[in-house]
C-alpha cells in the first residue's frame, strides 16, 4: 500500500482542508511560501508513488491502486500551482503598493505569472 492513499474519501478530505487552510493563509498574509511548500510536498509524494510503482510493478492490484493515487494527486498539483499563482499575483501587487508609497516611482517591472499562463491558453 501506498503511504498516503490517495484512493482513501478521509485522506482526501484531511488534503482538502490542508489546501483550503494554506489558501486562506497566503490570502491573509499575501505571500506565496505556504503554496510553494504544499506544491514541493505534492510534487514528492508524486515522485515517491513514481518510485512505489517502479519498484512493486509485478503486484496488480497495487499498480492500480498507485494509478489511482497518482491521478488524484495530479489533480492536487495542479490546484496547488494555481493557487501558488494567485498568492504570487497577491504578493506581487503588495510589493508594486509598498514600492509606490516609498518612491513615487516604481522601478522593477513584474510579469504577472498567472496572467502570462492564461494569455498562453
């Protein structure tokens, strides 16, 4: 079995929470640490199913499941980096505010990753 069963209703709630708490934190303190570690932790719990599965290839029923694990956390990965965006465009627009109180001017340019991504689609 896998160590985090994806395949599991009460494991999927518990990341559901986590998601939605680490959410609301990088709303309230408009940075993107919180989605940038939740997106490091998924991305190696996919790297650890990837190794499970290469490792226990000849058992079926654990390849399915493994399948199903990896399907579902994708799905979080993906959520994740979106939100990781969104909390990116937050603390982009709170550095343009702090940098135009202090100087008049504001002298970087930022590209906003999320409007970047969309223009692309």
């Amino acid at each position: 079995m896998p160590f985090i069963d994806f395949t599991d209703p009460l494991i999927i709630l518990v990341a559901l929470i986590v998601f939605v708490f680490l959410w609301i934190l990088s709303h309230v303190s408009k940075s993107n640490t919180a989605p940038c570690i939740e997106l490091f932790a998924y991305l190696l719990i996919l790297v650890t199913y990837t190794v499970e599965m290469i490792t226990h290839s000849t058992d079926a029923n654990l390849v399915v499941t493994l399948s199903e694990c990896i399907a579902v956390n994708e799905i979080f990965i993906f959520v994740t980096f979106l939100n990781l965006l969104w909390a990116d465009r937050l603390q982009l627009e709170k550095e343009k505010k702090a940098e135009s109180k202090g100087k008049g001017k504001v002298e970087k340019n930022y590209e906003d990753g999320l409007d970047v991504l969309f223009k692309k689609v």
